[in-house]
C-alpha cells in the first residue's frame, strides 16, 4: 500500500528580536512576549502534523492535539516519554535555581552527526505518518 501527501506546508516561527528568511518555508513573524511564539505555534498546530520543537512543554501541548512531535537530536516526543522530560526538566531547573551562580552554557554546536541523525529520525516519522494515514 502507498500513501502520498498532498500538501506539505512548512513554516518557521520568529518573533521580533530575530529576523529569519527561507527558500523552502513561510516565516511568520509573531509579537513580543516571552512565549508569544510557543503559543502561536500550538494554535497553529492540527492533528496529524509534525513539529520540530525542542521546547518540552510545546511538545506536550502538541501531542495533546493529536500531532507528532521531534526534537533537533531526532527525539521523537510520545505520550509515552513526555511527562517524564518535564519531570527531568522541572528537576534540573530547580537545581539550578537553588544554586547561586548560574553559569549556563548553551547548547553545543551542531554537528554533521547531528544532521544526519535528525534527517534519520525525521525520515522515520513520515514513513509511519503516511502509514497512519
């Protein structure tokens, strides 16, 4: 049995303080605030589509509408595994805030590894999108 998608549609979200450009996407450029962009992309987002997020209280509210969803690693977010990536989080944040000084560094830069892992994985979630479908 095969499938075909008929459309794809491809956005990026932005808000104000960072400008972005794409060949192959629609740019939406959302408000100020501070989860202005979060809560636009859920409100945006419908059953069956896919979301790349690496934001795990976005992948929950997507999930809770039925979406799938896939971190920049290729983690693919589930109902199975995401209360306890918030748990995870909810711990490391207060571990943080319980110390004094906070020296984050932020993420690492990516790799071709990376990429590829990602292309893998995001590859996979449309083979079993279209099987769902």
């Amino acid at each position: 049995m095969s499938a075909i998608i008929n459309t794809i549609y491809v956005f990026s979200l932005s808000g104000f303080i960072h400008v972005l450009y794409s060949d192959y996407s629609e740019v939406i450029t959302v408000g100020a605030g501070a989860d202005a962009v979060d809560f636009k992309l859920v409100s945006l987002c419908q059953k069956g589509d896919i979301v790349v997020t690496q934001d795990y209280g976005v992948a929950a509210m997507i999930l809770g509408k039925g979406a799938y969803g896939i971190h920049q690693s290729g983690k693919w977010y589930t109902d199975e595994n995401i209360d306890q990536m918030l748990m995870e989080r909810h711990l490391t944040k207060k571990a943080r805030n319980s110390k004094k000084k906070h020296h984050l560094k932020g993420p690492a830069k990516r790799t071709e590894a990376d990429d590829k892992r990602f292309e893998v994985s995001l590859n996979k979630l449309i083979e079993m999108y279209i099987k769902d479908r």
